[in-house]
C-alpha cells in the first residue's frame, strides 16, 4: 500500500461528541485526532476485547465491550462510556419523513412493517454491501408509513427506504 489511509468517526459520551480521526501510517503505526489532541505513530496490538498500545512511550492497555450501539472502555480503571450517532440520511431531501439509503447494497434483512411504532435509534434494516452489513436506523421516534424496499433486493444510495410519521 503506497497511500496513508484515513477514517472519522463521531462517538458520543455524555450529550459530548467526540469525532476521533485515524490515519493509517505505511509503518505499521496509527496517527490519532481525539479533538485537538494528537498522537503521532501509535503502534499496538488488538486480541479479542483487549488493546495493549505504545502511546508518546507509555505502555496503555484497554479493554472494550460492546452491546449494540454502546461501547464501554475501560482504560487502566477508568470507565469511558460511548454511544454510536444515529445517522442523519435526511440531510438529503426536505422530506423529514423519509429516510434515504446512504448506500448501494442489497436489502438483507427488514426489521419492521408497516404500522410499528418505533423509537429514534432502533434498527429498520440491514443492507450489505461490500460484504458487510450497515444497520439502517430510526432518525427519530415515529409509526412506518411505508417500506419501499424488499429483502434480497438492490438499492441504490439516496432512493427512500422507509417512510415514518410522527
């Protein structure tokens, strides 16, 4: 591999985001962006639930559990407790009912019908692409109207999966 590779994600731990950037270094090391903070050439090793990582010559070992969305660590007797986002597909269209597909994929498993009352958060269905599996969530609290999709079908990024009313 002959390019640096970089992935974002936003974490949040009480009501605070934290967006932690990760950039992949060719030596086998990791930069790290936790805010404005920044830690150069981290090297480590994951086994299991367990992460044991050089950081700026300290030796930390952390333990993570994860249950759905949530994700707890445990780094040398602290506890940081941190929740996925739900993610905003709506940004797209002015239709705050709609949720869109944020992906080309393949429609593997619906969760709800029509006429479920579900809460912000909860999972609506499964669409795999790139042999992995993306949970499509509630964007809020509300009753399916409609489902515009079927399980082992082909959607495409920004068409409407699912209707919601308040």
């Amino acid at each position: 591999m002959n390019y640096d590779q970089k992935r974002s994600i936003t974490l949040n731990n009480n009501s605070e985001d934290y967006t932690i950037t990760v950039t992949y270094n060719q030596n086998n090391t990791y930069n790290f962006q936790i805010g404005d903070r920044a830690y150069i050439n981290v090297s480590g090793e994951i086994n299991g639930a367990s992460l044991v990582a050089q950081i700026d010559g300290t030796l930390v070992k952390a333990v993570v559990h994860s249950l759905n969305d949530h994700f707890t660590t445990f780094v040398d007797g602290t506890e940081f407790e941190f929740k996925l986002p739900v993610p905003a597909y709506n940004s797209a269209r002015t239709d705050p009912n709609s949720l869109l597909s944020p992906i080309t994929g393949v429609v593997s498993k619906i969760e709800v019908v029509t006429g479920d009352r579900v809460e912000k958060g909860d999972p609506l269905l499964v669409i795999v692409a790139m042999k992995q599996q993306h949970i499509i969530r509630s964007p809020k609290s509300g009753t399916i109207t409609e489902i515009n999709c079927a399980s082992d079908e082909l959607v495409d990024s920004g068409i409407t999966l699912v209707s919601l009313s308040d």
